[in-house]
C-alpha cells in the first residue's frame, strides 16, 4: 500500500543566542501556550563524541474537529523526541514521532536551532504528514497541516515566554561565543541541562535518574540517523 504524506515548513528567529534557546529549550513546559502537552519525562542522556544525545517521552493532547470523532477519541498521546546537540557546529536538531494513532495520522517532525551570523537563533522546523485512514486520508492530511502551523505559532509564542522569564535582560543582547568548541562544551551544556531541567516546576513528570537506557538510546539512534539524513538532507 502506498501511503502518501504531505509536507510542511517553516522558520521562526528567536532574539536570544544559541546558548540561551538551548539551555531554554528544556524547561519549555509548562507555558501558557502548550497547555495541550500533559507530561515530559527524559529517560536517557550522555554525551558522546562531543554531542549531547537525549531522549524524552511527551504525552500531548489535542482537540479535534467532529468529523474526525469517529477515528479518534480526544486521549492522550505519546510523543517520542530524540535530539542532538552539537557544540561546535552549534546546531540542536530535535526528531519527534507519535507512538500512538500512526495509522490514523503519522506525524515525523525535525526542528534545527542553528546560530546566525547576527547572534539570534533560527529555528527550522519540517513536518512529514501521513494517513492510511481510505477516503479519508487527504482531509486528515490536510487538518494534520493546518495543525502543525497552529502548534507552530504556539509553540514559538511559548518558547518566547520561557525566554523572557529565564533570560529577562537578554534579548538582543549577544555575546560572542568563540568559533572552537572542544568536547567539554557538551558535557558542559548537559550539566547545564539537567541542573535547569531539575529546577523546574509545574504539573511534568521529570526523570531523577539517566542511568539505565544509555544502550538502548544509542543503537536507535543509529538506526534512524540514516533516516533522518535521508529525509533532511542533514549529513550525522
């Protein structure tokens, strides 16, 4: 069977540096904007060859329109994110996909943070949109589009909020970051990260401990690098 997919695009610049968004970046939730994502849960990071490797567990929920009741019952579903940050070539690309309702929407979403030469951080996000729902799959495609532009606008807007409020005095305020980063940089952005993903509150579940899933983070990623590379034009 083939399923066909629709795509989407689209860019949002963010006047903090690279640093900031990706330090931001784990303590995006709760906001006021995503109020639809209902528990994150990090259940593996290391740093290996330079690079942070995380993986997370979301669980999300969202509205649906009446046609699509009949498919589809407003629960809860699970998000698996998988991201790399790399230091030197101060890049984090995040690659996310549904665990649930595959055959009714199947959502393959990658986002890049990337450093521009004017010190702001341009995010790229892509979308692939499929269904194997007959008679239906055009239309579930369609609202999946339409879906992924609204998240979008949310989630920026929400983004920025954590921003503000983690980095209130540095907006359009860049500091230059030297051109070389060595291997410490990721093992000094991870301690970054869990110490701010540990200080965070609200109604999310956070993991307390990395220590168990190392192996298993690592051979997914290998499998699904080719994929991403395939899909992206993004070289691993």
């Amino acid at each position: 069977m083939v399923v066909a997919a629709s795509t989407c695009r689209t860019e949002t610049v963010f006047d903090y540096s690279w640093m900031n968004v990706v330090v931001a970046y784990w303590n995006r939730y709760p906001n006021p904007s995503s109020t639809h994502v209902l528990t994150e849960d990090t259940i593996q990071r290391e740093v290996r060859d330079g690079k942070l490797y995380s993986r997370r567990l979301l669980s999300k929920t969202n509205p649906v329109p009446k046609w699509g009741a009949r498919f589809y019952n407003n629960v809860p579903v699970k998000i698996v994110e998988d991201s790399v940050l790399d230091p030197v070539k101060k890049t984090f690309t995040t690659f996310t996909r549904n665990l649930g309702m595959k055959k009714i929407m199947k959502v393959d979403e990658i986002v890049v943070y990337s450093e521009q030469k004017d010190g702001k951080t341009l995010a790229v996000r892509r979308a692939y949109i499929s269904s194997q729902v007959f008679g239906f799959s055009r239309a579930i495609r369609a609202f999946g589009i339409e879906r992924f532009k609204s998240n979008g606008n949310k989630a920026s807007n929400g983004f920025n909020h954590v921003l503000r409020r983690m980095f209130p005095h540095s907006q359009l305020v860049i500091h230059p970051q030297p051109s070389i980063a060595t291997a410490s940089s990721a093992s000094e952005l991870a301690v970054a990260t869990v110490a701010t993903t540990s200080s965070s509150s609200g109604n999310h579940n956070k993991s307390e401990t990395f220590k168990s899933a190392a192996k298993v983070g690592y051979e997914f990623f290998k499998c699904h690098a080719s994929k991403i590379a395939q899909l992206f034009s993004v070289r691993n």
